[in-house]
C-alpha cells in the first residue's frame, strides 16, 4: 500500500507546479487555452497512435476505467463494465440500439454476442477509431449488425422515435454538452425507449475550483458538465425522462485506478497489468488523496432513465 501511486503523484506535483508557472508567466495565453474549443478527436487519435496493437484483432482495443469487483485484468475489467451498462441498459435478443461515443466499438461486439441485440449503430466523433472499429467487426463478422459511423452525440442524425435502447459507455462527460446530448437521446428514443449511461462526474460536495476547470480542459471536459449527480438527475428529469436510476459503483472504479497509474507509469502495458482488489484494495480514500486531487472527476455512476410511454 505504501508504495502505490507514488511515481504518479510526483509527476503530478511536477505538472502542477508547471501550471503555476504557466500561468504567472503567461495568464493571458493559459485563459485563452481554458476558452479553446475543445478536441476530443485529437485526444483519442494520440492515445490510439501509440498502441502498436491496434490493428491486432488478438489484442481487444477497450478504453474505459473498468468494473474491477472480480476481475484482475484491465481487459476483464472493461468487458465487465461494458456487461454491467448492459444490465442497466436492460439489453434483449432484438433491440434497435444506438451506442454513442463506442470508442473501438468492444463493447457493441460483447453485446450482440452476450445480449443478442438485434442490431446497433454507433456514432463517434473520432474517424480512426470508426475506421478501426469498422475493420474489428468487419473481421468479426458482424458488419449486418453492427453498423459504425462518424457524427456527434450532440447532433444525432436520425429521426426521432427511431431507437428501442440508447447507451453512453463512459463517454458522455466529453459531450459539447452533456445536456445537448439528453435533448437528442430523448428525441430519437422510442416511447418507453430506455436510456443507460456509464459516467464519471465531481463527487457530491467537491469544490468546484480553479484545478477543476485546468483538468478539465486537459481531459477535453467541458466546464459545463461538471455538477454532481443529484444536478445530473434533475437535467434528465428536465429534458423529459423518467423511472430515472442512478448507481455508485465508484468503489469497484477509482481504488483499481490507484494500481492502474502506479503500473503504467513503470512502463507496464494495459494489456499486461494485474489489479487485484480481493487482496489489496487501497480504498476510495487512497484515490482521493493521491489521485482525485487533480483529476477533472472522482465519482462514477450508471444512470438509466426512460422515455415516457404513449398513454
């Protein structure tokens, strides 16, 4: 326990530090990059780039934070997540379902194999990761079910009334706004249409400060969807859901994420690291006080909510 996250926090002490410096040195250009538009894109093109894996079916390309209660591998953990949002999302044999934001589109594969979804669309800013997901289902023999495309969450290009199920794998806090994305998933769900969310958003009480706006931009997080998630609930009841529900899984997230980092920063691969929670678990508190500090959010949260049927 005394060793994690050690080699993280020094160099986050260093970058802090810089940041001062940055500023004092600079304030003008640093307020001009908290005001940029922000590049969600780039930021996802730069961390495939350096996976030399990438184009290796044998290596599954998943990018979230993982569900790490049994699992001891980065991989187990996010098919985990992708089958809890599954869970939440209430998936069956038959559903039309847009996936938002699917990353390299794992989870859409796990979820036409394991739930039978009848077919899935997914939307994603990020044109090489539509291009590799398109390779990876095409390979998979999949390509009839699982249809990939670019465009926006913000701007989904369908007509309203057009899906059974909506879901949003730990990418909706990207969102140019998250509230932007609730108006359109509520017009393109069906009446009783359900929507399941896997998110990441400041714990209840958190200051909203000056680090939270730099980490933010660092993360491409707009300042605008940083609230709580009593505040997330009420923009969902606002933008017409309802039957809303909202599950903490923070525990079995942020602690894991402590090995996570301390790992990476030695140099070991996602694809080889071991975390295992049923042994050492440093517990929330060793997230907040050696990594929560400067992350641009330290609660995680499934949500699901439904559109109202016709009466």
């Amino acid at each position: 326990m005394e060793n994690i996250g050690k080699i993280p926090l020094k160099d986050e002490w260093r970058n802090r530090w810089a940041t001062i410096k940055q500023f004092i040195l600079n304030p003008a250009r640093e307020m001009a990059f908290l005001q940029d538009q922000f590049q969600v894109s780039e930021l996802y093109t730069n961390i495939a780039k350096r996976d030399p894996h990438l184009h290796d079916p044998n290596f599954p390309q998943w990018l979230n934070f993982g569900y790490w209660q049994e699992e001891t591998t980065y991989n187990g953990a996010c098919a985990a997540l992708a089958r809890k949002l599954a869970e939440v999302a209430e998936l069956k044999a038959g559903d039309h379902l847009l996936d938002v934001g699917f990353g390299f589109a794992e989870q859409d594969l796990l979820w036409v194999r394991e739930n039978n979804v009848g077919s899935i669309i997914g939307l994603n800013t990020t044109e090489l990761q539509v291009e590799i997901a398109q390779e990876r289902v095409a390979k998979a023999g999949l390509s009839d079910r699982i249809k990939l495309q670019v465009g926006s969450a913000t701007q989904i290009p369908f007509p309203e009334n057009s899906f059974d199920k909506l879901t949003a794998l730990e990418c909706a806090f990207h969102f140019d706004t998250r509230e932007d994305f609730f108006a359109e998933a509520f017009r393109v769900l069906q009446p009783g249409g359900r929507l399941a969310i896997a998110d990441c958003l400041p714990r209840v009480g958190r200051e909203i400060n000056f680090w939270l706006r730099v980490n933010s931009k660092k993360m491409c997080i707009p300042f605008a969807n940083q609230y709580d998630r009593h505040t997330y609930v009420e923009k969902l009841k606002k933008h017409g859901f309802v039957n809303i529900q909202a599950l903490s899984i923070s525990e079995y997230v942020w602690p894991a994420m402590v090995h996570y980092f301390a790992q990476i920063s030695q140099g070991i691969s996602k694809h080889d690291l071991v975390i295992d929670l049923q042994k050492d678990n440093p517990g929330l508190e060793a997230w907040s006080s050696n990594r929560g500090w400067f992350m641009a959010f330290d609660d995680y949260l499934l949500f699901s909510a439904e559109k109202p049927k016709l009466t």
